[in-house]
C-alpha cells in the first residue's frame, strides 16, 4: 500500500502573493505598482472562491505542477486511501479506496455495484446500478441514486455514504433481505470434549478407577445442507481387591439433516430429532420437522438454555440427562457450580441432573424448564408441523414406537392478544390444544390453555400406579382401555421496575386422572428402567413453579425458584428450591444461597431429603492496588456449606488468569468435620484460538484424583484443515493469505497460512469480522481491515481479505535532475488491488507491500512530458543485526524517474528577463491569454518564468 507524506500546505482561503496579473508583469517596476493599484480597483470583480495557486510551488526550474485537486478548499486528491466505509451510519469495510476525477472537476470514491449490493443497496430498484457491470465503478454515487450522498474526510480518513431507505435490502426494522444470505462454502465441522479421571483410593480396601467421557458434535456442510449428527463415549474401569470392572457405552444422538426454506422463514429437518415443546410436549422421533425459524425476523429470539445450579461436596461430575440420554457431562471441584452452556437442550422438558461424589455417593433432582410461547405481534405467526414415529427416550425398558403427526400455530391478533394451538393425531392417542396469551402492558404477560386427549392403552404389565378408583384408566394388565382427559395450563411473567421485581416465570399445571400425555401412553404398562427415579415413571397431577429475582440496589440481590409436583396414583410429592442472596461490600462479592431437594412419600422407594446452607466470599486483590496489573485478575475465594446431615465442610483457595486471560490457575485447600482430613486440589488451564485444555490433581488422606479435559473444534473446507475453539451455529472462515498470528474479531489468531474460524455468529443477520491490523507481520499489508457476512443457520462463510506481501520503502525519485514535484501521483499499474498515493516534499514516497522488482508510474499532469515511470528492485530482506534481533524491513532508496518513450526533449535550462513586449508564462496562465512569445534575456537577468 501507498500512503500519502502529508504536505505542510499554506494556508486555504487567502491565495499565495503572486507578482500580480500577467499584462501588470510586462510593465517596468514603476509602472507594475500603478498597475497593481488599477487592477485593485476592479476588485468587486476578483475570483471569490478560494484558491490554491500552483505557482506558489514553482521552484523556478521544473514544470508547473497540476494540483488542481488543491486550488478548492475540502476537495479530495486524486489517490488511494485506507479508509473506513460507513454506508448510512452502519460501517462495512475498512479497505483501499481509489479516488478518480471525473469530467466535471469531482473527485469521487471508486465503489462498485458488486460492493454496494453486499453493503445492502437493492441493485434492482436502481436502474442505473442494475445496468452496469458488476465490477465496474459507479462513478458519481449521487448521479447514480436518487438522493444518495458522498462525503469523505480525509483527516479521519472515513468515508460516509448515504442511499435511501427504499433502495436498500436491509430495512429500517433491521429485517434483511434474503438476497444477502450467505449458505456458505463445503465444510467437515466438528466440535469435541474430553473429560478423564484417574482415581487411586488407598486403606483397608484399596482401589483404582479410571474414567473417560467423550463428546464429539458436528457434521457437514454443502450447499444449504446440514448433516449433524451428536456422538458420545464413556469408559469406566475399577480395579479393587475383589477384582476387575469394566464397563463401555458410546452411542449417536440427534442425527439429522437440515436446510433453511426461506420462502416459507423455516428450517426444514430430517432425521433424529424432538417436536418443539412450547405448545405441545415435546417428543423425540425419527422424521420430519417443518418448523419457523424467528432468527430470520428482525426482533427473532435466539432460543433458550437452562442453567442447572447446585452444590458439590468433593471432586465430582455432573450429568445432564434428556429422555433418558446424557447431553452434558462436567467435572467440578467442591463447592458451588453453575452449569450455564448447555446447548442442546431444547426449548423446554425435564433434566435430570446426577452428581457423582468422589466417593460415588449419587444425588439425583429434575429441573424443569420451560418458557412462554413467544408473544406475536399482529399479523406475525410461528408455525410447527411434524412428522414420524416415536423413539423411545424415556426411562422404561419399551414403549410403543407408532407414527404420528402434530401441528402447532400461534398468531398476533390486535389488541396484544396471541392465539396458540395445536393438534397431534396418532393410531390410538389423539390430542389437541388451545390457548390465548396476552400482554398485560404494567400487569405483565398471562397465558392460558387447555389441552384434551384421548388415549386407547395398551395391555401391560406394570407397576400397577396406573390404577384408578373410578374406572377412567383401565387398570395395567387388564387389557386394552380408553381414558380420555383434560390438562389446564396458566403461565405468568411480569417485571416490575419500580420495586425491581422479576416474576421470571410462573406456571401452574393441573391434569384430571384420566388424563395421559403422548409419552405416557406411549410408556403404559412398560416397567421403569434399573437406576431411574421412580416419580419419572409416574403421571403428574399437578406442578407449580416459581422463579424470580428481587434487586436491592446497592444492597445486592436476592434470588428465588421453586417447584412442587405430584402425582396420580401415589402420594409421593417433589419438592425443590433454591434461594440466593447475592451482594458485594467495597468490591468483596458474597452469596448465601439455600438448597432443598425434598421428596416425600410413603412407599418403599422413599428418597432421602437434602438441605444444603452456602456461604460463598470472592475478595479481587485489585482492590488493594488497582493500578498494579499483576494483581487485577487474582482472586480469594472462600466457601462454607452446612447440611441436614450435620456436616460441614470449609473450602479456601485463590486463582487468577496470566497471558490475557488465556492461562488460568487455582489452588485451593478445603476441610470437613466428618473426620475425612484435609483436601485440597490443584489446577490450571489454556484457552485459546485453537482449543481448550486443563489439568487437574486432588488429594485427600486416603484418595489421590487427576483429572484432564480438552475441547476445541476441527474444521475441513476447501483450503485445508483449521482447528479452532468450540465450533458454533453460523462461523465464519477468515481468510489472510500469507498472514499468520493476525488477530481477529472474538478473539484467536490466524494459522501459519493465513486461517482462521470465528464461531458465534448470528444466523441471517449482518456480522461484522475485522481483523487487528497491529498484529499484520512485517512486510503484510491488507486491502482493508474488515469484513461483512450474512451467514444462514449452520454456515461457514468466507470472509476474504486481500493481501500484499512485501517490502516497505521510502523512495525518493527525481525527474531530469529535480526532485519530482509535490502533489504527483505515484501509482502501481500492475497490482491486482490498485496502490497509488501522492508524492509528498523533496520527491519521497512511501510504499508497504510492494513487489520486490517492479515499476512504479509517476504523473502529475497531463501529457508525456509530466509522466514518468521508476523500475526498481529492492532487493532482499535485510540481515538479523548482531543480538538476533530482525531489521527493520524498510527499503530506502533514491532512484531516477525516467522519461515515457515520445516524451519531448527539456527546454534549455537559459535565464530570462522579460521585455515590455514578452514574457513566459505557465501553461496556467497560457490558456488565459491569446498568444504567448517566448525571447531570449540579457545574462544576469531574474527567472520570472518557468521552462519544461
């Protein structure tokens, strides 16, 4: 890249003194001064604008100098710059823009329609635009669009362009218009987590387990197609004195293919995979989906992801379990644990969640999650239809697998209303829902809705729960029998600013006794798996839950969900809460929270009842020296729990973060009084653009844990191979040719080849990727600095940037002697992306990223006399001086401009004196005047004027 020297210029509006007009010149030095006052007196008649007088730089021996982009005040240069580019406030790239004279004197950016339609400019609505050549430049923007304009500042070096509304594809909601969506190029994707354990037990009964647990999602890309698929694998081995145990599992989840339809806004999926869940349960099949996808909607909601809470008392690991498949697995050391990424959870169900305790001590709760159906506005509409047959994913040995197929619709109606419903029609179960959402304005959103059902069950030979005193169900075993019911269902949200209260949600669900979902119809008779819980067989009568939050303001926060189910043919009752006071004290953050897991009842299967009481401290050691670098990411913590079994354990520990947050470390030491001794555990980590990886060790008296986990991403396209973090929806794939360690937007670095993946984008909608042009290495140079995507769901798109890689220099050319004139346009020709600047004082330029050899074209005029052209070679790079150290990478040379072929010969290089009859003139001033005479002059007399 060329970048202009800037020029120290006289000041603009007041023209530079010249020895007055050409006729005054003539005249002796007497008569000029009469002269000069005459001419004042016709002052009214002067040129007004302001003016920059080339003359003013004459050196009294070279040619007269075009700068004619100078003589008006604000007008551009004629050049490239690196500039950014706004398109109606929004930027879109930062890149080598060329700025050309037109016939008319305008100095216009040079932009294509090819850019301007990947900017969101609807080409079809601009004849104009529609009618040239993709790659051409559209010259005069503002010829170009009706009531577009152009405005560069070349102080900031920011190009703003302005088009109206009605010519662009992005609308003023923010809605984009289909033609921008990207599919992307051909991809293997895949995102992967390891997670292994190493325990050695030690006493009177000594033992060794190991255990590793691997997940590995992703799949492939081509076209608008998206293979995915979901695999896991876990191995289990216990070596003790009575011997040897094994176990192995892997299996595949949610294989499925999928594309978007955007004629209908939805996403079309086949394979393995669940019913939506906000209307209609949702139910894990093998068919089709056809469901609206709200992302394509300018205010579209992105989905939602529980967050599983809860405490751990050693080293444990917690699993998230799903209709009966685990979709989440962690390790966690003792103390408190938030679980917050878990992605695939759908949009609503039951979790179960299992705690294994380094001793394999088991604690099993359900979390129940769901949310409102979305509130349409009028006239908007969200859509499901499903097709296929049932897949067993609950937690019975067997169930029935018939097909079936459900429909669910929710429209906006006036007045804030939303109206949702459903069908789901199968061979011997039938359904169908109704409900009515409203917002409230102050009072909040309230939804009700009522679903009915049919069911013909089957003949079974279960547990006998199923049994009912007034004939509704058929008793299990009794053969064949129809049962038919009512569930009612109210949900409520509101926030209350005013007091800073928010319900988050509150639901409240009641089903009659001969009430059956698809799932337990489907599950009737069937015997409950080894190792579930047995509420998870049963059929729920009733269920409440409550979440909410109440601000404090400076004081903190307080916290609180619950939840209360029952269940029809037993008197078993589960109960859950969880509440939280969360504050802070000059920078030291505290928590108190309470947990109970509570289920009662009467049989023999009863489960024990937890309580658990949480301190937790975080003390920053910013506070005690904010200005220190080397403490602001180093932590003490301190944790203290109490529970209804009387014990108590004390944890107390530190950790920090080095390398910018991508090394992390803890240490942490911890007690109980449950004569288990002291523990304590190690740790540290890495994350960065290529993965994660962490390590692990804990001890104890009689125990010694390590542990291990990695994740990352691995991404094939046509380039080659890329590794990169966690792999989101819609990526992005940068691509630096020839540019590796460059940073770039979310964090990462380019490979040794210029690649690089940003997950995390947002499907459909505009994703701005940039690069950190700091990190360029020496000798790279970027056309621009980034870039604009508009990724569909699932895509890896391209985000290119064009490179030169090179040589910096500072050239200094002379031409026949003297040093080229300031303001001359040194240029390129041969470079795929134009790069030309102006030659600044003394004849000096700059160039990045320039060829070794080449040769660089020089004008600042018209015709061949005021052109020439510079071959040179600069050689190569330069040595590592005496300590190692790389050289600086700057070319500096002084080379000569050589003439084009034909130009004319230079005028003699004589002293003149004009006579009152003649004198010379520039060629300005020529085209002012009818003829010009040029004479010879005395020797010894004054140069007035200027020879070529």
């Amino acid at each position: 890249m060329l970048r202009p020297l800037t020029p120290s210029y006289p000041a603009v509006g007041r023209p530079p003194f010249r020895p007055g007009p050409a006729p005054c010149r003539r005249l002796r030095t007497r008569l000029r001064v009469i002269c000069l006052l005459l001419a004042g007196l016709g002052s009214e008649h002067a040129q007004a604008r302001d003016y920059f007088d080339p003359a003013f730089l004459g050196d009294g021996g070279s040619a007269p100098i075009d700068l004619s982009a100078f003589e008006t005040a604000g007008l551009t240069p004629e050049g490239s710059y690196l500039v950014d580019i706004y398109l109606n406030g929004d930027k879109q790239a930062t890149r080598q823009v060329r700025f050309v004279k037109d016939a008319q004197g305008n100095v216009n950016p040079q932009v294509t329609p090819a850019e301007l339609g990947k900017w969101g400019v609807a080409l079809d609505r601009v004849p104009a635009l529609k009618a040239l050549p993709a790659d051409k430049p559209v010259g005069d923007l503002t010829q170009v669009v009706s009531g577009a304009t152009v405005k560069f500042s070349l102080n900031t070096l920011r190009l703003d362009l302005t088009v109206p509304q009605a010519d662009m594809l992005v609308q003023a909601d923010g809605a984009v218009d289909p033609q921008l969506w990207d599919e992307g190029v051909p991809a293997l994707l895949f995102s992967y987590m390891l997670n292994g354990t190493q325990s050695r037990t030690t006493g009177p009964a000594t033992s060794t387990s190991q255990s590793l647990f691997g997940s590995v999602n992703g799949g492939l890309n081509l076209g608008a197609w998206r293979l995915r698929t979901s695999m896991t694998w876990s191995q289990s081995d216990i070596s003790a004195a009575g011997g040897r145990y094994s176990s192995r599992q892997s299996q595949f989840n949610s294989t499925y293919l999928q594309r978007d339809v955007s004629a209908l806004r939805g996403d079309l999926t086949l394979g393995e995979i669940s019913s939506g869940g906000t209307i209609l349960d949702s139910i894990p099949l093998r068919g089709v989906k056809l469901v609206s996808d709200n992302a394509m909607l300018p205010t579209g909601l992105r989905g939602f992801s529980p967050v599983i809470t809860g405490t751990a008392s050693s080293n444990a690991r917690v699993s998230v379990a799903q209709n009966g498949s685990v979709i989440y697995e962690a390790s966690v050391p003792p103390g408190p644990f938030r679980l917050t990424d878990i992605h695939n959870a759908g949009n609503g169900g039951e979790l179960v969640v299992t705690v294994t305790e380094a001793d394999g001590t088991r604690h099993v709760s359900s979390q129940t999650y769901s949310t409102l159906p979305d509130m349409q506005r009028q006239g908007a509409f969200d859509y499901e239809v499903t097709a296929g047959r049932y897949r067993n994913g609950g937690y019975t040995d067997g169930a029935r697998d018939p097909l079936f197929a459900l429909g669910t619709l929710s429209v906006g109606l006036p007045h804030y209303l939303t109206l949702f419903g459903g069908l789901l029609g199968s061979t011997g179960y039938q359904q169908v829902a109704l409900g009515l959402g409203a917002s409230l304005g102050a009072l909040g959103a309230l939804s009700v809705d009522t679903t009915l059902a049919r069911a013909q069950l089957g003949q079974g030979t279960g547990n006998g729960n199923d049994s009912s005193s007034d004939g509704s169900a058929g008793a299990q075993g009794s053969g064949p029998s129809s049962s038919n019911g009512a569930s009612f269902r109210v949900r409520y949200t509101k926030s209350m600013t005013d007091t800073g209260t928010t319900i988050d949600l509150a639901a409240y669900r009641y089903s009659t006794r001969g009430y059956y979902s698809f799932q337990d119809a489907m599950a009737y008779g069937q015997s409950l798996r080894e190792g579930a819980a047995p509420w998870l067989a049963e059929r729920q009568r009733s269920s409440w839950v409550l979440s909410l939050s109440q601000s404090l303001g400076e004081l903190g926060s307080l916290s609180l969900r619950g939840s209360r189910t029952d269940y029809w043919g037993t008197n078993r009752v589960v109960n859950s809460l969880s509440a939280g006071f969360n504050s802070s004290i000059k920078g030291v953050g505290y928590s108190l929270n309470y947990d109970v897991d509570h289920t009662s009842s009467t049989g023999s299967d009863s489960w024990p009842t937890n309580r658990q009481l949480s301190l937790n401290v975080s003390v920053p050691f910013s506070i005690f020296n904010p200005s220190a670098p080397a403490v602001q990411d180093i932590n003490a913590n301190y944790s203290m729990t109490r529970d209804n079994h009387g014990r108590v354990s004390q944890q107390a520990g530190m950790s920090g973060a080095l390398l910018d947050g991508n090394l992390s470390w803890g240490v942490s030491q911890s007690e109980d009084n449950q004569q288990s001794g002291r523990s304590g555990n190690l740790s540290l980590g890495y994350s960065g653009g290529r993965g994660s990886l962490g390590l692990g060790y804990g001890y104890a008296p009689a125990n010694r844990t390590l542990s291990m986990n990695a994740s990352g991403g691995v991404v094939v396209h046509p380039h080659g191979v890329t590794l990169t973090r966690m792999l989101g929806d819609a990526m992005a794939l940068v691509e630096v040719p020839g540019a590796g360690g460059v940073g770039v937007s979310g964090g990462g670095t380019t490979d040794g080849r210029g690649y690089a993946v940003v997950p995390y984008l947002q499907n459909y909608q505009r994703n701005s990727v940039s690069l950190d042009t700091s990190t360029l290495p020496d000798g790279v140079d970027v056309g621009g600095g980034s870039a604009t995507v508009y990724p569909t769901k699932g895509a890896l798109v391209e985000a290119k940037f064009k490179t030169r890689v090179g040589r910096q220099a500072m050239l200094t050319l002379t031409f026949r002697g003297r040093p080229v004139p300031f303001g001359a346009l040194a240029a390129l020709p041969d470079d795929e992306v134009q790069n030309a600047a102006i030659v600044g004082d003394g004849g000096l330029v700059y160039l990045t990223g320039a060829p070794q050899k080449g040769v660089l074209t020089v004008s600042w005029g018209q015709g061949a006399d005021r052109q020439c052209r510079v071959p040179f070679d600069l050689g190569g790079l330069p040595a590592a001086n005496a300590q190692g150290a790389p050289a600086v990478n700057i070319a500096q040379q002084a080379l000569t401009c050589l003439p084009l072929p034909g130009a004319p010969a230079p005028a003699p290089d004589v002293t003149t004196e004009p006579s009152p009859a003649t004198e010379m003139t520039t060629d300005a001033e020529a085209t002012n005047t009818a003829e010009t005479t040029k004479t010879a002059a005395p020797a010894g007399a004054t140069n007035t004027g200027t020879h070529d």
